[in-house]
C-alpha cells in the first residue's frame, strides 16, 4: 500500500477492485471508501475528508498501515481526490498549499498532523489520528480535534468559499466548518489570508 499514492492517478473504484481507465486492470486492490463515521472509522483508506461548496469533489486523508495496525512510514498520512465521478487523484502540485500536510508527527500508532490550508489562514486545529488493533484483529484507524474545545472523533471538514478570477483559479475562503461525532460542529470564519 504504499505505493497506492503514487497510483492515484486515473484510476476509478469500480465493483471492489481498482481499474485503470482504458487499459488494461492492474491487480485488485481491496479498499473501502466509506464515509468515515462512528460506525465506519476502521477505513483505512479515508479517515476523513474535506468538501468544499463549489462542486462535489472531495479531499480525502488516508494513513498507510501494517497488517498489525502500526504505522507503515514516519509521514503515514497521505492525501487524495475523491471526484464526483467516483474517480481517485493525487493532488496537483497548486493545490498542495490548500489540502497538502503542512506537518505529521508520529509517535506510536499516533499521527499529530495539520493541512496547510488552515495553517496559512491562522487556524490552529491539530489533528490527532490514532490506529488501534480490535479484539477482531480489525484496524480502527480514528482522526480527533478539538471541537468548541473538546476533543472529537472528526468526520468532515467543509469549506465555505466563492470562485473567481481567470478559470475561476482564484478565490476567497468564507469560513472552515470542522463536523465530529454527536453532531458536533464548528463554524470559523476566515480572518487571515481568506484569499487564494
């Protein structure tokens, strides 16, 4: 699985095994892309995602582990387009300073990571993420921060921003809305560095 990052590109989730589109398939590569939520942490592949409000695509951040839950590099966390068609990308090189890891530190089977996106605009949210092995021998893999200030399995991370500019490349960043388990949510509006 390591290498999976690298293979991202113009591949499509289709019936359990990952195509590559019009070629030949490469091997099957079991993955699950749920929704990460209380009952579906144990993905190993998506433990959360960021959405935004100008289309459907989704930032997905998954952890690359051993078959005995540990951590399988010292920067194990890595991040992916989920697009509206349900195909999977790496991300390009201009949108590393928004949903790129602007830092991951492991110690154990714990990862304290940020994104660059809201580290740029001044908003502190570390991310904690925790890889635990069940009594079932099932990973549970489990992102947390702080949420209104007490600490909360994260689920989404949506961003509220308005397009504008030549192809709509530039643009202003409204507010982060950070979504955790029991409904939890908090909305922080932009005051630094809003523009992109």
């Amino acid at each position: 699985m390591s290498e999976l990052p690298k293979k991202l590109t113009n591949l499509s989730f289709v019936g359990g095994a990952m195509l590559q589109q019009g070629a030949k398939p490469l091997r099957a590569i079991a993955l699950l892309l749920l929704s990460t939520t209380p009952s579906y942490a144990t993905s190993l592949n998506s433990i959360f995602f960021i959405t935004k409000s100008d289309n459907g695509n989704q930032v997905h951040y998954g952890v690359q582990t051993n078959a005995d839950c540990s951590l399988k590099t010292s920067k194990p966390v890595y991040p992916y387009w989920k697009l509206e068609s349900g195909r999977l990308e790496r991300l390009l090189a201009m949108e590393v300073p928004a949903f790129g890891i602007a830092s991951q530190s492991v110690s154990g089977n714990e990862i304290v990571m940020e994104v660059n996106g809201f580290k740029a605009r001044g908003i502190s949210k570390p991310i904690t993420i925790r890889s635990t092995r069940l009594k079932s021998q099932e990973c549970q893999i489990s992102a947390f921060t702080k949420i209104n200030g007490e600490a909360t399995q994260l689920l989404q991370v949506h961003i509220d921003l308005t397009r504008q500019g030549l192809f709509g490349l530039g643009g202003t960043v409204h507010s982060i809305t950070f979504y955790g388990a029991g409904q939890k949510q908090e909305e922080i509006v932009c005051r630094s560095n809003c523009s992109f």
